[in-house]
C-alpha cells in the first residue's frame, strides 16, 4: 500500500529520502488539500498560470514569501521546488516522519498522531481491496490494538468514535503520544488568570495569562454557506469538555457543503450543540470565517491552548467533561 500518490513517486524516485535522519531538520513539505492548486510564476493571481495540481499531491516547499495585498486576509504564498508559487490556503505544510513501532498498547488504548502527509487505512489488513479512510498530517486517532500481517508489516486497529468501527494504518505512519504531549501549560497561572477571547471580525484567538497575551494566532470560524449560516455565536463560554480525537461528521453525508473529518485533533467544547476549537487539516487559509460555527485553528494552535485551557484531561481519557472551565469570550 504505497504512502503517496504515483506522481510523486515519480517526481521523487526515492521518497525515503526526505525522511530527515535523526537529529536533522526534515524536508518542508506541503500537500494540497484542495481538488486543484493554482502554480504560478510569481506570488499572484494576477501572474502567468504554469500548472494545476490536484489533491493530495505531495512536494517540497523551498521558501514561504508574501504576495500581493489580496488575499487580504491570507498574503503567504509557498514557492515549489522546481515549479512555481501556489498560494497557501489550499497548501497544509506536513512532514514524513516514520516512527518507531510498539507491539502492544494498554487496555484503554494509546492516542496517535499521524506524521506522514496522508496514509490510507483498511478495515482488513489481510486484504488491500478494503479501504476505509485516509487519514492525514497532524491527525489524532485511538490505537486499540497492535497486529502484524504475513510479511512482518505492523498494523494499528484504530477506533472511529463516530461510526463505532475499526480500521488498520501502518504502524510506522504514526507517533505514540507520550503523557508529557498532553501535560498541562503555564500550571502556576491560576483559573482567575487564564482567559480566551475570538475576535470574530478580525478572525483572530487570544490566550491570556493575567491580561497579558499568552498566544495570538489566526483562526477560521463559523462561516455563511448555501446551505444555511454557521456564524459562530457570541457570548461567554467556558471549555469545560474536550476530547483529543473526534470524527467530525455532518449527519446527512449527501447533502451540499457536507464534511467527514476523521481524527480531528485537540477539540476543546465552549457549547453543548458541538462547537469547539479544534485543529485543521483540510484547509490552511486562516483569517476568514470557513466553518460550520467551530473555531478552526492550526494543529499546534490548538493543541496549545488544549494543553493550556482548563480542565486538564487525564492522558488516558478519551473525553472529559467538568463543571469548570477556562472563560472564552467570543466577540
């Protein structure tokens, strides 16, 4: 089960080789995640079209630069090795990372990130023709078991909280989470100390530690569709629930603007009807409203402020609910 696409086999005869050795920097990467990506000659719409990618192809990024003043809420362009400039928003930076494998986990299960740009998962190893999900860079799931098939390959059984089921990734497509990646941060800052506010007109999230800014990043939230308006809600919050993996899914797949988000990572609740902070890996176009009402943030954005919001979830919880909360106030 190849990891990448043929034409980036072909592009990269030996793709092993960005795989960084150990203690070097890896190769940037970037994957499209949109069905086409513009390249250009120059970092601009406006600029002579050399070429359209499709989804999920997979090349190296060799300098991140500005382009012109529109988009105005997103002007980072990435340059292609060997090709031209796309625009960011449609490009998600990722690496290819393999990891080491375990050959158990514990009886509650293990939580995983996925550190390749995608990797496809069946729902039997024994057998390549069952495909399940493609599963992509930064993602989050629940390893329940360990298996190897008859050519020695390791195989993770993952659960899929949405669907109640199973399905297989290579062991080595993904990093074991160690208690120290979901420990609590800045653990001396008092509840009374720590609050969050969503700046929906300038599309912005800032943590704060006794009034001062602790983090200021982009977000995407809610966002107007044709089929209805996700504006997310103004008010005060509190993140009293989180969950470090959820399958994101609309509930009538076949209907306009419908999404399925397997392993969605570090998922911080504010409302009882499901929006939340959550991390993204479907689109890196920040600074405008792109959601059904959740607040879209990077994955390291979010799972910042899941480390350091409040509750603290225990490493081997797969959901926590508490009456307590760090305050959000979206504005």
């Amino acid at each position: 089960l190849g990891l990448f696409s043929l034409p980036f086999l072909d592009r990269y005869e030996r793709w092993q080789r960005l795989n960084a050795p150990a203690g070097e920097p890896p190769v940037k990467l970037g994957r499209t995640v949109d069905d086409t990506v513009e390249v250009f000659d120059r970092p601009s719409f406006s600029a002579t079209l050399l070429q359209v990618y499709w989804k999920d192809l997979v090349f190296e990024i060799d300098e991140v630069t500005y382009g012109d003043e529109k988009p105005r809420h997103n002007r980072v362009w990435y340059h292609i090795k060997g090709e031209g400039y796309a625009h960011s928003g449609k490009i998600q930076p990722v690496e290819l990372r393999l990891n080491p494998v375990v050959r158990s986990v514990p009886e509650y299960g293990r939580l995983a990130e996925v550190t390749v740009p995608y990797t496809d998962t069946l729902r039997d190893f024994h057998n390549p023709q069952k495909l399940a999900y493609r599963l992509y860079y930064s993602t989050v799931h629940w390893v329940m078991d360990v298996a190897q098939d008859g050519d020695g390959n390791t195989w993770y059984r993952l659960w899929d909280d949405k669907f109640k089921a199973h399905y297989y990734a290579r062991g080595e497509h993904l990093r074991m989470l160690e208690p120290e990646d979901v420990a609590p941060l800045s653990p001396t800052v008092p509840p009374e100390g720590r609050r969050i506010e969503v700046w929906l007109r300038d599309q912005i999230v800032i943590a704060y530690e006794n009034d001062e800014p602790a983090l200021i990043t982009r977000a995407s939230t809610g966002g107007r569709f044709i089929d209805g308006d996700y504006t997310t809600p103004r008010g005060v919050f509190i993140t009293n629930r989180k969950r470090p993996s959820r399958h994101m899914a609309s509930e009538d797949l076949a209907a306009p603007n419908s999404y399925d988000l397997p392993g969605v990572p570090w998922v911080c609740y504010i409302t009882g009807g499901g929006i939340s902070f959550h991390g993204t890996y479907w689109h890196n176009d920040f600074g405008k409203p792109r959601s059904h009402g959740c607040i879209n943030l990077t994955p390291q954005a979010a799972h910042w402020l899941y480390r350091w919001s409040l509750p603290s979830v225990p490493f081997d919880q797969n959901t926590w609910i508490d009456e307590y909360g760090t305050q959000v106030r979206v504005i």
